[in-house]
C-alpha cells in the first residue's frame, strides 16, 4: 500500500473514533424542513460543491463543450462529441481530464475569456434554487469548490454570486499556452494552504467528489450534509429576479446549452443552416420587400409588425428619423421591410465586409460629437435615417445608456422598439470576426423579429415642459424600456467591452485609422 493509500485509510479511520467528527445526513423532507439547520448557519461558513450542491445536473460536459466550441471552434468541439461515449464510461476524474486535454491544449492564456464572459450565463441557468438558498445564508463566508478548472468557474461565482473563495483545479501552462494537462493534487488542495478557511458547514451532494474532499478538509468540517440525486432533480431554477448580480453581458456564439445530444443535433443542422442562410441573404440582397418578406416567412425567418400610430404618420415625408434600440445588425434592414422603404443606418464598428454586403446604405460614425451630429443631420435631411443610440447591441431584457445626440439632430423622432429571438447561435459578437455575425442569426432554424414603430415624439419638451437632450434621451430609454418590458440601466458600449474582450471596443477603429493614414502618407510621397 502506497504512503498516500495509507493517509486516505487513516483519516478515513479518524472519521469513525474522534469526538466531534463531521455528521453526514441525507434530506428527503419538504422544503420547509429540508435544511433545519439553516437557522444557524448566519454565524457559521458554508462550503459547496458546484455541480453536486448549486447546480441542477452533475453534469459538466456541456460547459466543456462550450470552451471547446467558443475557444477552440467546431473542430475541437467535434472531437470531443466523439469522444462522449468513451468519458460516460470512465471515471469522474478520467474524464474530467480528458475533457480538459481536449478543450484547453494549445490555447492561449491571454487570449481566453470564456470563463467570464460566455459561461456564466448557462451557470446561472442551471442554479437550483434550494442550493442557492443555502449558500446565501453562509454568513462569514462562503466557499465553492468545483472538480472543473478554476478559470470556468471563478468568474460566475466570484462575480454573480458574490462567492468569497473558489477552489477548483488549476491548469498547467507553458509559454503563454495551456498544455491541457491539470497541477497535480486533489481539488483545491493548492489553495487550502494559502486561504485559512475554517470551514464548519459543509453542503456536498456528489459522492466522488466528497471522497476527494474530505481527505482533506477533514478536520475543518464540523457537519456534513448530502442530498439525493432526484431530490436534485426536482430544484427550481433561480429566478433572473434573484440574481445577486444582473446579467447583462454575455458573449458567444451558442446559444443553448450544448449537451450530448443538443449538440449532436447542431452538427447535423450546420450544413443545412449554412445553405439555408445563402439563401435568406440572396432574398434579402436582391428582391424587393414586398416579395422578401413573405419568401423569408416561408424559409422560416417569423417577423411581426405592431404599430402604436397610422400608417401615414408613421412613413412621414420620407425625412425621418427613427431611433430604436440594437439587437442585431439587421435592426435596418427589419425596419427597412416595415416601411416598405430603404433606411439609412449608422454605425460604429462594424465590419467593411458587413458593410459591402448591406442591402441598405450604411454610414460609419467618428465618435467626435461635433462631427457625427452635422453628419446626422444632413442624412436626415436626404432621407430615412435610423440611430442606435445605445452604440451597441445587448442581448438581454436591458438597455444600455441612449446617447443624446440623436435627440438633438430633430425636432421630432420615431421610437421603434425592437425585439428579436434565437434557438441555436447569436448573431452579435465582440470577437474580431464580426462580419460573420449576420451568418450565424440567419443559420438559426427560426429566428423571429418583432418591430414597434411608436408615436412621434417631439425632442424640445417632455409633457409640454422643455428638456435638455440628456433627459429626452433617458425619457426615450424608459417608453422604449417599458414597451418591451425591459431594465434600463446606465451602462454603456465600453463597460460591455471591458467585460466581454478586454477592451474599450476602439481598438479596431484605431488601427483602420493608422492604416488610412499610412495609405495617405504612400501617395503623398
């Protein structure tokens, strides 16, 4: 027997002849009386393990598939869809291994943001609320500990549910890039050193794991507790409305959770949603919009038009301008197929290839106040013009800070409310291959769009009482806000960045900049 087999047996020994040994209890009550001991727990620390006591399912395979599919695109992710059957049938360890070597081997540390910019949605979702309640009511402090690598879940726990410690594994890296392979020692064990946790609750459900833990922590724990895999089971999800911290950025391109057999069904769908966009985007490019919209319905695309004002009122004199909230990068082109017209749009950053491919006219925005409004204005006056004052999209119940240029540019706009639904990819992106952003919304089996065209509304008052441009363009946000039922918030295009790329979502119009001066000096000389 191995030194290590030894001190596992002994402990495990321990366990049974010292006073004051952690009790394990199994709870199979009503949920009143399901954790009595949660009435003591304000003064005490609470211990969890994520996938056995805070989420609904044990299962970690869709998140890996996630950092397999975002991170290392489809190829990896299909290597390790056929690589399930062979992890269902191995150890919890093996396979977590595996799914590591697959999903991180050869990824850049720098570069990989995954963990907290696309992963803490589907973690949300998968909360149950019974498990949240007790890690809420941890008092002190409260630990999370998790058998996937830290870097997966330390951004959700620390920064939505305000999770003070997290133990997981760490991974190996070798100049600048992840090897694929874990630091030896059990979960959490490099960490335990350094943190003094003084654990005296500790709510555990899988078993595996608790074996790997306890060897450990054994004399920190003071109770125990584990729970039923089918109690589990029947756990309600957590409400967005409990979210410690509201999500309202996420990135990606997935759009559902991908287990086994979600994603099985993706793979098979992708060389028929590749053909099926070809052919919404030859509809939108080349046919009038009396015949794309019903050939677009018949090819799956759903839209609805809903109007709070006539129709001649809401087409003017062909000099409008309509100001609506971002969802996607056809907003213009949905908007465009109400009126029955072209629209003109503004932009800020995207690509020259989405802007070559634009059915509509698209002008690109400078970020200089002065110049952006002289430029609006004289669009206004040649035509249609439609304005995202947000600066970006947003594909949550939220919305971003309006902008108050657009609300001094006219005497009066129309506020168009926007709403957009997607089964299988998003079609919005912070990542450097935004031009493929229109591809993937028209991959999706049924994607649908809601347009609202609202009343007029004149800029100068508010209830006959005048208003500065900074207030129409708050009372905007809030009757937009409050048409689709969404939060408004302060937040804006560079708080969106910061989290989801690390940057300020300027760094691309930069470098266009250096380079149209570069071409510039060249011909000069």
């Amino acid at each position: 027997m191995s030194s290590k087999d030894f001190f596992k047996s002994f402990l495990f020994l321990c366990r049974f002849l010292l006073p004051g040994r952690p009790s394990t209890c199994f709870t199979n009550h009503g949920r009143s009386k399901r954790y009595p001991f949660l009435e003591n727990l304000p003064s005490q620390t609470v211990a969890c393990d994520v996938e056995g006591a805070l989420l609904r399912t044990s299962s970690t395979f869709p998140y890996f598939m996630l950092v397999a599919l975002e991170a290392g695109g489809f190829l990896r992710g299909l290597l390790l869809l056929l690589l399930h059957p062979l992890i269902s049938c191995l150890s919890h360890e093996v396979g977590i291994r595996i799914m590591v070597m697959v999903c991180f081997f050869g990824l850049r540390k720098q570069d990989f943001r995954v963990g907290r910019a696309m992963l803490p949605k589907f973690f949300l979702e998968q909360v149950g609320l019974e498990g949240f309640e007790v890690l809420r009511r941890g008092g002190r402090r409260m630990v999370c500990v998790s058998s996937m690598p830290t870097l997966m879940v330390e951004g959700f726990l620390k920064e939505y549910l305000d999770v003070e410690v997290v133990l997981g594994r760490e991974l190996k890296v070798f100049a600048g890039y992840y090897t694929g392979l874990m630091e030896d020692g059990a979960i959490g064990f490099g960490h335990s050193s350094r943190t003094p946790l003084n654990i005296e609750v500790y709510v555990h459900i899988d078993h595996k794991v608790y074996e790997s833990i306890t060897c450990i922590w054994f004399f920190f724990l003071q109770e125990v507790r584990l729970v039923g895999e089918a109690e589990r089971r029947r756990w309600h999800p957590l409400p967005r409305s409990q979210y410690p911290k509201p999500l309202v950025f996420h990135g990606g391109r997935i759009a559902f959770r991908p287990d086994a057999i979600s994603t099985f069904c993706m793979f098979l769908w992708l060389p028929l949603g590749f053909a099926l966009a070809f052919a919404r985007a030859l509809v939108f490019l080349f046919l009038p919009y009396a015949l794309s919209v019903p050939l677009l319905a018949s090819l799956g695309m759903h839209s609805r038009l809903i109007t709070s004002s006539d129709k001649e009122e809401r087409r003017g004199d062909g000099s409008q301008l309509y100001i609506c909230n971002h969802r996607t990068l056809l907003d213009a082109l949905y908007i465009s197929a109400a009126l029955g017209r072209h629209v003109t749009a503004t932009t800020y950053s995207v690509s020259r290839i989405s802007e070559w491919f634009s059915p509509i006219r698209t002008v690109r925005l400078t970020r200089n106040r002065e110049e952006d409004a002289a430029r609006m204005k004289k669009l206004v006056q040649e035509g249609d013009l439609m304005v995202c004052p947000e600066g970006t999209t947003c594909r949550e119940p939220y919305l971003l800070r309006f902008s108050p240029l657009a609300a001094e540019i006219s005497r009066e706009v129309v506020p168009v409310a926007l709403e957009s639904w997607v089964s299988m990819f998003y079609g919005t992106s912070t990542g450097k291959l935004k031009f493929l952003d229109p591809l993937y919304f028209l991959m999706n089996p049924l994607p649908c769009y809601e347009v609202e065209f609202m009343a007029r509304v004149p800029t100068g008052a508010i209830g006959g009482k005048e208003c500065s441009s900074y207030e129409m363009a708050n009372h905007l946000q809030g009757e937009i806000g409050r048409r689709l039922g969404f939060q408004c918030t302060s937040l804006t295009r560079k708080d969106k960045y910061l989290l989801l790329a690390g940057n300020e979502g300027t760094i691309e119009r930069e470098r266009e900049t250096r380079r149209e001066g570069d071409v510039r000096m060249e011909r000069r000389r």
